[in-house]
C-alpha cells in the first residue's frame, strides 16, 4: 500500500492518504511524503480524507506539519472529512486552521484547480 | 446486570496501539453516540501513544496491561504501565484551554500536546496515580 496517492488537476496536488488509520504509527512517514512532494514544488495542496476512517492528534498534528512546511507559498485545503475525522477537527479547533470543504470538487475549485 | 471485563497485555509499540484501539473500537457499547464512541477511541490511543513515546524512551518496549469493563451506569478502563510517568503538572494543566491556539498564527500552531486534553475531553472521570515504578490510567466514561 502506497503511503500517499497523488493526482494533479492542474497547479493543484491532490493527496489523499494510503491508509484508514492516520494515527501514531503511520503518520510520521505520511508526513514525511507530503513534505518531500511540497518541496518537489507542489505548494498547492488538497488532503482528500476520503478512505481515512480515525484520525488522531499525531495524524492531526502531521497536517499541522504540512501546514508549516508551505507556509506562505502556497495552501492546503481539506476535504471528505467525516464522522470521528471531523469530529476531532472540531474538537481542537482545528477546523478554524484548515479550510474544509465536503467534496473534492469543492476543495479544487477554492484552490482555482 | 454482572460486569463485563476483558483485558489485553499488549507491548508498548505504536502497531500495538493502533490494534488494541481498533478492538476496542469494535467493542465499545451501542448505547453510546458515535461521536462518545469516537471519543473514547481517540482517548485510548492518546494514552496508548504517549505511553509508548515518553514512557520508555531508550528503553525495550515493556508491557502495558488495558482492562475494560462495562457496569451499568458507565464504562471503565484501566491502563497499567511501568514506564516513566506522566508529570503531574502536564495532565493537571490540559484541558480544553489547550485548543485556545490563534488559529491564523501558523508558525505556532501546535504540532504535538494535545494528548492529554483529547484524553481528558472523551471521559467523564480521569483518574492517574503513580507509585512503586506502576502507573495507573483509570478512564470512566459515565452514560447518560
């Protein structure tokens, strides 16, 4: 199973993690994926959660990472975020940080994709 | 109604965590919300993890013994380890004001440390004692 799938739509790089469970054991090597593509130039970035079922502060804070590692030159927006994944969004405030849209549609076209 | 009970005594490694929170998750009551169930899911890989990340650093991954028990009016779970405890002014200082970061303020947003105020957030009674090289998690989650 790869770490990361990445499609292109254009400037925009849209990620969507390998894996159900974004927690402690895997998201030091998600992170380190998305990192390696921002530095390959892609600064316009879609996290698609589609397949991911349970996220925790590790996994949260490997976005927050992702976040950092664009800074000004870019964005993130995420989308298909659901169920216990938004709720822990919610729960740490993290939905003020993250732009989170309901497609991947939605999320492309915030980013002009 | 007698109590229902299971326990796991698992190795402090990450993969270890994200099983033993998967079968918890799979057993966890009906009579729970999704969002309570998510919760304590949640809560349970946050100490789980820190268990495994600041208990033993440099050290062989040690056992770490999970109990769950379902009474009538609420769920428990204890978690037992001998790595290096928790300090006492972290826990006591996590709460919800953890999350009251400046959202537009990305260079400082928290990357780690959030932990203990998610633990705290998913159970009604948290209960952590330390003593003779044993630490010991207790976690309620009360029904309503």
């Amino acid at each position: 199973m790869d770490l990361i799938d990445v499609t292109h739509e254009g400037a925009v790089a849209v990620v969507a993690p390998g894996m159900r469970r974004l927690d402690a054991a895997a998201a030091p090597a998600f992170k380190q994926a998305v990192v390696q593509l921002i530095e390959g130039g892609a600064y316009q970035l879609v996290l698609d959660l589609q397949a991911v079922e349970f996220l925790d502060s590790s996994g949260l804070g490997a976005m927050v990472s992702i976040l950092k590692a664009i800074g000004g030159r870019g964005s993130v927006v995420v989308c298909n975020a659901r169920g216990g994944v938004m709720s822990l969004f919610k729960l740490t405030r993290m939905d003020k940080v993250f732009a989170i849209l309901g497609s991947r549609q939605e999320a492309l076209a915030r980013l002009g994709g | 109604m007698a109590a229902k009970r299971s326990r796991w005594v698992l190795r402090a490694t990450l993969g270890e965590v994200t099983r033993a929170t998967l079968a918890v998750g799979a057993m966890l009551p009906s009579r729970l919300t999704a969002y309570q169930r998510d919760a304590i899911e949640i809560g349970l890989a946050e100490i789980l993890t820190n268990v495994v990340k600041h208990g033993r650093v440099g050290e062989a991954p040690g056992p770490v013994r999970v109990t769950w028990r379902e009474r009538d009016d609420r769920l428990e779970f204890s978690i037992c380890d001998t790595g290096r405890p928790i300090p006492a002014d972290r826990l006591a200082e996590a709460d919800e004001t953890t999350f009251d970061y400046e959202p537009t303020d990305i260079g400082n947003l928290p990357e780690s440390g959030l932990g203990l105020a998610l633990i705290k957030a998913a159970f009604d009674v948290v209960d952590y004692r330390s003593r003779a090289g044993m630490n010991r998690m207790l976690l309620q989650k009360i029904y309503t």
